[in-house]
C-alpha cells in the first residue's frame, strides 16, 4: 500500500530509501558516532542501528548546536543519513542538513513518528514538498 | 521567506560558495520560523570555538568553510577557546590539542573575525546599543544584551551566528520583534540578593522551573551591579532556553513600557539554597575557579584586594578576556593575584578548556553555569560559594 503526504521542505532534494524511525529526540553531537553512523547514546530507542543511507525519521534534535557540525561531518565521511523528516525540524538540525546537503521535510499532515515505521520504503520530495510512503505487509497502522 | 534580488543572487552563489551555504542556512532557519526577510545586525557573536566542544567535526567545517572563501561582513567576535592562546603549555594543555585549537582560532581570523575569546563581548569597547540587532551566540551574552542593554538577538547557534556573520544578516522572528518580548511570568524576589552567586541561583531557579518564559523579577532591597545582573542571566541561560528578562524599574525596556503579566510566583531564599544544594556536592577542592561568565574589571580589582592580604593556600584560577587581562595588567591587577599564589588566565574558562586532563577534579566556584557544564561535560565535582566566600576559603585553606 502506499501513501502521500504533504509536507514542508526545508532543504532541498530528492531521496529514496528505507526508513529508520524514531519517536524520540535526537542527539548528533554524542549521540551518533559519525565514523560509522551508529546510534550510540545509552537507552535510546534506536541504540546500535545505523542511520547511514536511512531516511531518517524523528521528532525533533536535542543538545547541543555542535550537532550541525557532526551532520556535516557525516556527509564528509559517506556515513550520513539520506534524507531527515521531522515532525517539526529547529535550527540544529536544519543548519546540519544545509552543511550536510541532506534534503530536510517538516510538519507533515499527520505525524510522520507515527505514521511511519522502520523499514517502510520513502520517497522523500523536499524540493515540491511531499513524502510517499510504500509498506509491503498489511497493517493496521493506518 | 522574501529574498531581494541581491539576497537571491549570493543564494545562486554571486559571492561565492561559502556565502552561498551561509545564506542557504539563514533562509533555512527563516522558514522554520516563518520568517518574512532577512534584517542587517551590527555584529556576530560566534559560538564553538573550543576544540574540546566542536571536535574534528567543528574544525573540519570551520576550515573548509574559511577554504571555500568565507569572509565577515559586519563586527564578529568569538567565545572562548579551550585554552590561553599564549601560555597553553603552562595550563600543561596537550600538544594536540593546542594545535588543532590553533587551527580553529586561525581559520576564524582568515574569515575577519576578531580573536578575542571571550563570552562577554558587551565588556569590550564596541558595546551594542539599545535597539540593535545583532546575531549572537553564547546564551550567556544574549541575556546581558537583551536585557540589560535592550539590542535584539535570538539565541543563535554556532552555525547561525557564523552565517549571518558572513552575510551581516539575520531571519526576523523571534526576539528581533517587539511583541516577543514581552514578559510572560512575573517573579517576586521576597529575599535580599546580596552577592553574585545569589543571582546567579536565582538565574538558574527561573530557568528551571519556567524554562521558556520571559520573567518580569521584581527585587526587594538589592545589590544590582554589572556583575551581579551577569550572574543572573548566565544561571538562567543554562537552565532555561529563554534569552531575556526584565527587572522592574531597572532594565531599559521596562522603562519604556508598562508590563503587566497574569501569572506571577514568589520566590524565597529556600529556593535559592534548594539550587544550591542540587549543584553542590560533599568534597574539600583544592582549586578555585572563578569566572564563569568570564570576570570583568571590577571583579579582577575586588579579587586583587583580596589577594594583598596574604598567600592563597588553595590554587585559584581566574578566568577572563584577553581584554579585561590586559587592563587588569596595567593597573597592577594581576601582579598582586600572581603574588598571592594565584593564576590569571585569558581567553578561556573552566567549562571549554579540558579541565579533567589536567587532573582537577573538584572544584569550587561562584557561578552555577560552571558548576552545571563541570558536572555535565568533565565529571568534575563542585562546591558554591559566593566569590567573597571562595576567597575566603582559598586563604584560610578551609
């Protein structure tokens, strides 16, 4: 099945890939380990998973602005995520995303931490402002 | 978010690459904040500057981004480094570390900011004036200057504040317009705030319990100078993400306008003692460390006068700006705290140089902000007491 939302782009491009959703905050600066992309702060809902080549999915960044620094650093090293869709973005993850090139979408129609789960296929349009999201099994999600 | 014509030419890349990812940035925060244009500021404050904050991933982008073409376009000043930039092998910094700092410092001067390594750049000679806008980073500085000189800036980050540096611009939202900073809480202070680390616990009370209001503080009988009014912000800065307060009858706005706020707490020196007992822990510190935000002249002339009574038994350690250092040493400031056993260090502080390399593990200090960072970012225990009490311990040696 599949699904269209309207969204708000931030930055720029177009990316298609699997997702990695998480309904918590995130921490770059700490938090992922950008030499490999592993979530590596302690309890988190994603701990140990590996954000490269993801879309991304998460409420909104947390901590520190040095967080922008360590997205672009991630783009750098090729172990960045694809694209990021928040359910409502700040300044540290959007200043991150302009100096990792990494397409940004925001303020979804529904809220995209529960309207999508790890391991759906995106289409993330930032450039007309929209996500399509493709599940192979049936689920009573929607 | 409208551009003008020339606005939309540097985003095509006019004045180069790093102007281009510079103005991309600030439209990109303009529309998560909707909004409608850029407006020129007068100056930058630029935040992460110290190696031990930003890492390689901080000095890897400020390089390339000074590579790429960057350049300042208005006034630009940037916050501490993590070490005295001349004498890092007396601080025992690690080579490598010096080095990489070296690098992160020099790159910013090739962009035409100026070194000055401080987080208070409303202590320099080229003070913002009411009214300004101004796009600057370091929470500490963004309360002093909003509310205590009435310029108008957001609490940018890093990133931010270096984009609108190069381009001189910022987004207008937030604090930059009049109806955002208006008071929403009112504090009633039922306690006499007699010393910096008073403020500085009050600071952190309202930050913490009212993180992202603008409180309206009304002081009973109180001692309200420069230091004291850094003190307060700095301790709600760190607890709080707000970035303006008011005091009745004392900060400029509150002299133009009537505030009235609906919802209004008391505020009682139990509360102040309770912060006080959250950020201290049991221990007997060897060092002292005062200057968080870093000490202006009047608190380097105070500690001086506390020094000709006699040697410290304990190792103090002061931090301030290049600039106060050097007015400090002209009036013969720093001789006597040198005498006294004591050290003056300029361009950083406690909280950014790496402290726990050192092997300081405890420490005593004024200022809740360093207590909270010290806990937070180097493990290190910490003890509050005002600065003539710290002092005081430092030459009894209990």
């Amino acid at each position: 099945m599949e699904i269209k939302l309207r969204g708000r782009g931030l930055v720029r491009g177009i990316v298609e890939g699997e997702a990695l959703v998480s309904s918590q905050p995130i921490s770059f600066l700490g938090g992922v380990d950008p030499a490999t992309g592993i979530i590596k702060e302690r309890g988190h809902e994603l701990e140990g998973y590996t954000v490269t080549d993801k879309v991304l999915v998460f409420p909104h960044s947390k901590g520190s602005t040095v967080s922008s620094y360590v997205l672009f650093s991630m783009a750098r090293r090729g172990t960045k995520p694809l694209g990021i869709v928040n359910t409502v973005s700040d300044p540290i993850v959007a200043a991150g995303c302009v100096l990792g090139n990494i397409p940004l979408l925001d303020k979804l129609e529904i809220d995209p931490t529960k309207a999508i789960i790890t391991g759906d296929y995106l289409t993330l349009n930032a450039t007309e402002g929209f996500l399509v999201i493709r599940r192979s099994q049936i689920s009573n999600v929607w | 978010m409208y551009l003008s014509k020339d606005e939309e030419a540097i985003l095509e890349g006019s004045r180069g690459e790093a102007a281009a990812i510079a103005m991309k940035l600030l439209v990109t925060i303009g529309d998560i904040f909707d909004a409608q244009r850029l407006i020129p500021v007068t100056s930058a404050q630029v935040s992460g500057i110290s190696y031990k904050t930003i890492g390689d991933e901080g000095l890897e982008f400020i390089e390339e981004f000074a590579r790429k073409g960057a350049a300042v376009n208005v006034h630009t000043t940037i916050n501490p480094a993590g070490m005295d930039m001349e004498n890092w092998r007396e601080m025992r910094v690690p080579e490598d570390f010096a080095q990489k700092q070296e690098r992160i410092v020099s790159a910013l001067q090739k962009m035409g900011a100026k070194p000055t390594c401080t987080c208070t750049p409303y202590l320099l000679p080229e003070r913002p004036k009411f009214g300004d806008h101004l796009a600057w980073a370091e929470s500490s500085a963004v309360m002093y200057v909003n509310s205590i000189i009435g310029a108008r800036t957001n609490r940018e980050g890093g990133p931010a504040a270096l984009a609108s540096a190069v381009i001189g611009k910022t987004p207008l939202y937030g604090y930059h317009l009049e109806e955002n900073r208006t008071p929403t809480i009112g504090i009633h202070v039922k306690s006499n705030l007699e010393n910096e680390l008073d403020f500085s616990l009050l600071g952190y009370y309202i930050g913490k319990n009212f993180p992202d209001k603008i409180p309206l503080i009304e002081l009973e009988k109180s001692n309200l100078n420069e230091v004291n009014l850094k003190a307060l912000g700095a301790g709600m800065a760190t607890s709080g993400i707000q970035g303006l307060y008011h005091i009745k009858d004392v900060t400029p706005e509150c002299k133009q306008r009537v505030f009235d706020v609906c919802e209004r707490i008391i505020v009682e020196r139990s509360n102040l003692s309770d912060v006080k007992e959250s950020l201290s822990e049991q221990c007997s510190p060897e060092f002292i460390c005062i200057g968080c935000p870093h000490c202006s002249i009047d608190e380097m002339e105070y500690i001086s006068n506390i020094a000709v009574k006699g040697r410290f038994k304990k190792r103090v350690i002061i931090y301030t700006s290049r600039h106060v250092w050097s007015i400090a040493k002209k009036r013969g400031y720093l001789d006597r705290i040198i005498n006294a056993g004591g050290r003056v260090v300029r361009d950083t502080c406690m909280v950014v140089s790496p402290i726990e390399k050192v092997g300081i593990g405890e420490v005593v200090t004024n200022s809740t902000k360093a207590a909270y960072y010290l806990s937070a970012l180097s493990r290190v225990k910490t003890v509050l007491k005002s600065l003539g009490e710290a002092l005081e311990y430092a030459r009894n040696g209990n």
